[in-house]
C-alpha cells in the first residue's frame, strides 16, 4: 500500500556560526494557494516553537504526497535552503545572507522532469552540499543538480534505476556520501546507484528485493523513509503497509547492498503503517541503543498512528520493540520524526509539529503542539529532519 496523502517537510538546523546556540525548524507549507517555508527556533528543553522567518518560494504545493518524503534540505553550513515546489513543478533554492535572512535564487525545472504528476516528491543532499538529487513521482525518474556557489541548481543528469520507472517517494545519500539509496515501493526493492564524486552523476549499482522475504509473500513490503548508521553498513526503511507494523533492513558493502530481513514491530499501542525509521544518537554513531519509528498510520481502514521504540543492535543486527505510543489526531495521519537528545519531533496531520520528552522506558510525553499557519490546513503534513547531524 502506497502512503499517499499530503506531506510537507521540515528541516531543523543548527548553524556552526550565527546559529550555534540555537536549533531551527524549517517547514515546507506544501500551500497549494502559494508555497512558503517557515523557519522557527526550537527551545529543546520546552519543546516551544518560535516562528522567525517565513520564505515565500514563488511556487505553488500539491496538498498531497508521501508519508516519508523530504521536501526541504539545508546544506552542512545552512549557507543554502532548498524547498520542493510539489504543485509547479520546481525547486526553490535560497542563500543565507546573514541569520536567519536568506535570499531566493531562483526556481529551478525541467521539462523531463515532474513532480506534480502523481505525489510529488523528496530530496537528498549529499553531505558535501555540491549535489541535489529529487524524486519526480510524475515522471517517474530521479533529478540530478548540481549546486553553485550562490545556491543555484544546474541539471546534471536524468536517472532512472535498473528495476525500472516508478513513482519513487524517500530517497537518501549515506553518510559517506558515495551512494544513493532509491526505494522503490511498486517492485518491492530498494536499488542503489553509486555517485561519481565530481559530477554527482549515478550509476546503476544493483537492488535488493524484499518480495522474496516469506513475511513479504502474503501482503507484500513496500520500503518507504531511510536511516542508516554512521558507518553505513546498515540501511533500514520504513515499511508502508497496514497489514502488520513493521520495518526493513538490508547491508551495505563495497559489493553494493544485500541480505534484505524484515523485522515485526507488533506493539502494545497498536499503531501500525511504519513509515519512518530514525536512530538515535548511540545506535546510529556506536550501532547499539534505542531506535525510533514513526508510524503513519491510516485513517481510512481504522489503523492508529503514534511512535514505536525499539532496541537495535547492528552487530549482530537485532531489532526489538521496547515500547510505544499512540499518538491521536483527526484524520489519524502522521507523518515523519526525529529526535535529538531527549527531544523528538513528529509531524501530524493537517499542519501541527508536536515536541515530546523521551521517557527512559521509550515512551514519549508531549511537551508541546504547534500550528503551522502557513500550512495549507485543508490538506497538508509536515515532515522534517535536524540539522545539523546531531547524532
């Protein structure tokens, strides 16, 4: 099952010079009347979120896409901001120009290249900041741009994998930075394509098929949100289906990626369509501590959305439920999380980010809800990530 509804995203940034005492959230408002990113600060100890900039991205949203796609990245200085315009079709690319004032350098398409034709779609920045790499789900393809000194984009390349088209949502670049990690739901894959260092350009480097996994045989696994550890040797994905919570692991090597598992992440919360897989700290730098999973649950056919906690070891690689937690809200939609410290964020259906304390059990208590009012309320979500990496 395909997690289509609407997504926007947010990006939290934490600046090594004007920003360095301080941690940012920057949404993608997905407002199909007129796009906007809203940059607040986060008080991670309150959970508050303070609005301190908007941008406006002369585009226009979608209201609709993935539960675990990426529609905003911020390069490792926070010298630019990019924000996926899903509605017309671009990229929006801003230079900081001091604080938190940032100046649009323009928007950036092509014609081979659409996003508005189906449900949108994410980014990934390598970690150099030199290469953009989009997923079109209307062309069914992957953009590679180059970035300028001032933030501008240049198309480098049009990529499609070797398993073939699709409708590709969450894509990301390992840490190392060498590899792109593209899940492909309709195949029940994941391929990956190796990122030549000068051009950014990809090459075709093999998949992993999950279909094959005798869990998988009877409803099918479908890898959606990425996270890998430090040392890139593990990749989990986000499995979106309602037919049973679970997420999906496979190994990265030298040799391209390999030995696809599937792990049950059957819960006392009940909260199931997990979407987003996201470290912590100890488990993505040391490969052993609590693993957090967002769970996007789906309104429609009575499934619940919330927060899994799981234990997660990599060597050798175990993953274990330790708690959960129901999160509620209208349409019972949740998009992405992540955590910093003791402080995890999740995006909630329509246009709310909810701040909670991590519990020493894995159990969450929410510190705070805030209304993005830029957001297009009738339609839309949130999805983010820290930044800096704070783990």
């Amino acid at each position: 099952m395909r997690n289509l509804l609407a997504v926007t995203a947010a990006v939290a940034f934490a600046c090594a010079t004007s920003f360095a005492a301080t941690t940012y959230v920057v949404t993608n408002n997905d407002n199909p009347s007129g796009n906007s990113a809203t940059i607040y600060s986060l008080n991670t100890s309150t959970g508050v979120l303070t609005q301190a900039k908007v941008l406006q991205t002369g585009g226009t949203g979608l209201g609709g896409g993935f539960f675990a796609a990426y529609g905003t990245s911020v390069s490792e200085n926070a010298t630019c901001i990019f924000v996926i315009d899903n509605g017309s079709n671009d990229v929006a690319a801003f230079q900081r120009t001091s604080g938190t004032n940032f100046t649009k350098t323009g928007n950036y398409s092509n014609s081979s290249l659409n996003l508005s034709g189906y449900a949108g779609g994410s980014l990934a920045l390598s970690p150099n900041g030199k290469f953009l790499y989009v997923s079109y789900s209307g062309s069914e393809n992957i953009g590679v741009w180059t970035v300028g000194s001032n933030c501008a984009l240049t198309l480098a390349q049009t990529f499609v994998p070797s398993l073939g088209a699709d409708v590709f949502g969450a894509i990301a670049v390992n840490p190392g930075g060498q590899a792109l990690l593209i899940p492909a739901a309709d195949y029940e894959a994941v391929n990956i394509a190796l990122i030549n260092k000068t051009t950014g350009e990809l090459t075709d480097f093999g998949n992993v098929q999950y279909d094959t996994i005798s869990q998988c045989e009877s409803e099918g696994c479908f890898p959606t949100g990425v996270d890998f550890t430090k040392d890139s040797a593990v990749a989990l994905f986000g499995n979106a289906t309602i037919s049973g919570p679970s997420v999906l692991s496979a190994n990265l090597s030298t040799k391209g990626i390999s030995n696809p598992q599937f792990w049950d992440l059957t819960n006392s919360a009940g909260v199931g369509n997990v979407n987003v897989p996201f470290l912590s700290a100890a488990a993505y730098s040391t490969g052993s501590g609590p693993l957090y999973l967002g769970a996007s649950g789906y309104g429609p056919d009575g499934v619940p959305s919330g927060e899994i906690t799981a234990s997660f070891t990599e060597k050798p690689l175990n993953i274990t439920v330790t708690n959960s937690t129901l999160i509620t809200n209208a349409d019972e939609y949740q998009f992405t999380l992540a955590a910093t410290g003791s402080t995890m964020l999740t995006a909630e259906y329509p246009n709310s980010l909810n701040s909670y304390h991590i519990n020493s059990d894995g159990s969450i208590t929410l510190l705070q809800s805030t209304t993005d009012q830029q957001a297009n309320s009738g339609g839309s979500g949130l999805n983010f990530v820290f930044y800096p990496n704070t783990r």
